[in-house]
C-alpha cells in the first residue's frame, strides 16, 4: 500500500477505483490472503480492503541478495515493510529490538527506501516504489 494524499494506492486483484465519501476504509489483515488485496464494496456497507497478514517465508533467498548490499537486519526489515507495518511488529517479524528497527527506520527512510506515515498515535511504515523495485530486484537476481 502506498498513501499519497488524498488517495490511498493498494495492488489488488481486481483494477478499480473506490470512492470512500466518507464512510472510512475497514482494513482487514487475513492469514489466509496471498498475494494482492481484495476490497469488499457493499454500497450499503463500509468498505473493507482485506490484505494478506503473514510475513513472506520465502524471503530468505531474498534477504541473503539484499544483506551482502545492506546488512541481514536492515533487509529483513525493508522486505517486511511491503505493506504497512508498525515498530512494533517489525521488531517481532525481524527478532529484534524495537531501538534497532528505528535505528534501521531511519537509514532506510533518509535512502528514500520507505516512508512513515503517522495519524495520531499510530504510526505505519511502508517501502517507496524505490524500495520495491530494490527488493524484486534482489528477490529476481536471489532465485
């Protein structure tokens, strides 16, 4: 997912354009979702954009091409950053501290690799196209 004001951009299976007006967007993580979003739009209801919740397995490949350029942590996290996640759930996905993903946070964001986006209390981060494209590259060169 990528948010550029006021529009939120999210890959889903099917190409189409969701007009919110107002009624809010349910978003709705499910461990049995692979690959895109699915949205959910029941005029009658709120809309619901339902996303894959599982962190990649298959990343390993992956981390080992993009950790010889910029270190096993910093990768881990940047891959784990496909759709938006919290600290704290970076810091669970990876097995480190919550001060080290900040610390990588921040490398990663001053290299234009992922954005921050904070609405009151909550605070998201999610890889730029820079960071994606970085990352299948290194996942098309890893396999």
């Amino acid at each position: 997912m990528r948010w550029a004001p006021p529009v939120l951009h999210v890959r889903c299976s099917v190409d189409q354009t969701l007009h919110l007006k107002g009624r809010g967007l349910l978003l709705a993580p499910s461990h049995f979702g692979q690959g895109p979003a699915n949205s959910l739009a029941d005029p009658a209801l709120p809309p619901v954009l339902v996303y894959p919740a599982g962190y990649d397995r298959a990343a390993p490949v992956t981390v080992r091409a993009l950790g010889r350029l910029m270190g096993g942590t910093r990768a881990s996290i940047l891959i784990a950053t496909e759709t938006a996640t919290t600290s704290g759930e970076l810091a669970r996905r990876v097995g480190v501290s919550a001060a080290t993903v900040s610390h990588h946070l921040s490398a990663l964001r001053a290299a234009g690799l992922l954005s921050t986006l904070q609405r009151g209390e909550l605070i998201l981060h999610t890889r730029t196209s820079t960071g994606s494209a970085l990352v299948n590259a290194a996942h098309t060169a890893g396999t």
